[in-house]
C-alpha cells in the first residue's frame, strides 16, 4: 500500500503548527507498521525538493507557483492520496489522479466567521491570512470535497459544520487523531499549569500570564513561539519579571521528551484561544492527566475534563480546579477518553481499517 498525505505543512523546516505535527505523526507511525508513505507540501526555507523525514518522503513545491504540486503528485502514483486538511494540492491531486482513491481529513474547518476572526487577529500578517484562504478555500476546493472517496473529521462537533459548510449528503466520520498516551506520569509537588501553544494574538496568552500575579504560589510554564517576533519579545518584556512564570520556548516533540515531560508533571492546561479545533495540545495534555482549562469546548474536552471558560472566567476556572484537587479527578476522566479513543495504536488502526476499506470498496 502507497500513501500521499497532501498537507499545508509538514513539522518541520520552521513550520511547527498542529496539521503538521498531525501528518507527520500519521505518516512516522504508518511507515513504522510497513506502509510506503509519502507527502506533498508547501516547500519551506531550508527545505529542498526532495527530503526525507521519519520514513517519510516528502515532496516541496514553491508556495508561489503551486500548480508544480502536480508533478510530484503523479510522480508518487500513490493508491490513497489523505489530504490532511483541504487545500488547493487536494483539488490537483484529484484532478491530476482521478482514477486513485481520495480522502479528506478536516482538522480545523473554517467558515466565514472564523476566517473573519484569524484576519482580525492574524499570526503573522493580514495578507498572509487573505493567502492562506485563497489556497484553502478556494472555489475548485470546494468542490473537490464532494468528490472525495472519503470525508472525516478529527471531531465529532465539526461533524455537523462540515456537512453544512460542504452542502455534503452523508455525514462525515470521525477519525481520531492518533496521540501518545503516557504511562510513567508524576506531577509536580506543588501546583503548576502550562500553556502549550504559539504566541500569537488569536491565542491570547495575555489571558494566561495575567494569571500568574493572582495566583503567586502556582507556577506557570509557557510553551511556544511567535510568527510575530516583536509581538514574542513585547510579551517577554512585559512579563519576565513575574517570578512564577517561566517561558521555555519552543519545544521540539519529534527531538526532545521535554514538551512531554511538561505535561506529565503540569496539573492544569490553560487554552486561552479565541477559536479552536480540537487542537493536539489538548489531546496531549488529556493524554498527561492534566485538567483542561479553557474558553473553547471541543467535545466536551473542556466541561467534562477540566473547566470551560466560555465567559473568559479563566481566574474563576483556575481556582474551582485547584480546589479539593479537582484537577487530579478531571484530569483522570480526560486520560481514560484519550486513551480509550485517540491512542496511538488504536487511532492508528481505525486508519489502516478506512484504508483497506477504501481500497476494496
């Protein structure tokens, strides 16, 4: 069996984001059970044409002329082409291939309300927001979705948005997002939270640090960088000289266990973003046995294991969590899902099933 995984962006070369990190755990963990695997993406600065990357062959096309994609999309005659997350690649994969089976994961579909919501608070620039929709959602993707062999979603709430968003017949099924679940997890002795995501606007790590000087015997761990360095250094600025706070950068998962190591002794994890899929921070710190604390509630992540935030009451969420330790109970409830539902082997089955199945269909 020949996989191609179309993606935006693969977790490496300077591009550290969650559909990343997602294709590159896929196609490691389907090259791991004997799968020849393969993927196509935008070629980043340092990346060259051809590389190779965790049993993975990954192809890089100019951002700037993005139609080259074809080339290496019939080059790679694969027998599934999984677009991990819908761009312009997944229409000139059909196109290009159109007798080959094609499937399509939706991580984080966007309608016109979030698209309005990253262009008022952009990570990097408002013209990179307005690019990024064109090769996204563009009309030929759009159409290209109802022609998919096979439609899914990481969640089941989005489950509903992209039938509607699509005008799609059949629901989308759900496909878990494979995650690694620890098993030698030890918390800190004494109380601390984490924040495991960029430093951009929409994420709103103010609401996280501003925390720290109302909560003086909790120690705050920070995660992640910016796109927008003079936004990152202001935030520093403002904030090194709160004690409990410690900034600790970006922590590379695929090269370092100190990303883990974080969660495994964090008792409470804070998403303080404005819109959210059901991103991987929230899996992974599930996965840890940490409460999660947030303003998005992405099946019930937040409600049923931790403390939804949805009036922005993070202060409020923080102390109810701390109190009685309830953050040890949720964060049990939250580690049984994962593991009963996104662990690595079992996530990874459910894909090998839905390939199978494709291929017999």
């Amino acid at each position: 069996m020949k996989i191609c995984l179309i993606s935006v962006e693969i977790f490496a070369w300077g591009k550290y984001g969650g559909f990343g990190r997602a294709a590159r755990t896929i196609g490691r963990e389907l090259s791991k059970r004997g799968i020849e695997v393969y993927a196509v993406v935008p070629r980043r600065k340092g990346q060259k044409a051809v590389e190779f990357l965790d049993g993975i062959t990954v192809y890089g096309f100019s951002p700037l002329f993005p139609w080259t994609a074809a080339k290496y999309i019939r080059d790679v005659n694969a027998d599934i082409y999984h677009s991990c997350e819908p761009s312009f690649t997944s229409y000139l994969a059909l196109r290009t291939m159109p007798h080959k089976k094609h499937m399509v994961t939706f991580r984080d579909p966007r309608d016109l309300k979030d698209w309005k919501m990253e262009f008022d608070l952009p990570s990097l620039n408002r013209l990179q927001v307005v690019h990024n929709y064109f090769f996204e959602n563009n009309i030929l993707v759009r159409k290209c979705i109802k022609k998919m062999d096979g439609v899914y979603a990481i969640a089941r709430y989005l489950i509903p948005k992209v039938k509607k968003m699509y005008r799609l017949p059949v629901d989308p099924v759900f496909l878990p997002t494979p995650v690694a679940v620890g098993e030698d997890i030890n918390k800190a002795t004494v109380p601390t939270v984490c924040y495991l995501a960029r430093l951009d606007r929409r994420k709103r790590p103010a609401l996280f640090l501003d925390l720290a000087e109302k909560f003086p015997h909790v120690d705050f761990l920070v995660a992640g960088k910016s796109r927008d360095r003079k936004w990152e250094s202001s935030l520093y600025e403002e904030y090194s000289r709160v004690p409990n706070i410690s900034f600790l950068g970006f922590l590379d998962q695929f090269h370092s266990d100190q990303h883990s190591r974080m969660r495994n002794k964090s008792w409470i994890m804070v998403n303080t973003a404005t819109r959210e899929a059901l991103p991987n921070s929230i899996l992974e710190s599930a996965a840890s046995k940490c409460a999660i604390l947030s303003h998005v509630d992405p099946d019930g992540f937040a409600s049923r294991f931790g403390y939804h935030a949805k009036d922005n009451n993070f202060e409020k969420g923080l102390q109810f969590l701390l109190q009685k330790e309830r953050w040890r109970t949720q964060g049990e409830k939250g580690y049984q899902y994962v593991k009963k539902t996104f662990e690595m082997n079992i996530a990874m089955r459910r894909h090998m099933e839905i390939y199978e199945q494709m291929l017999t269909r």
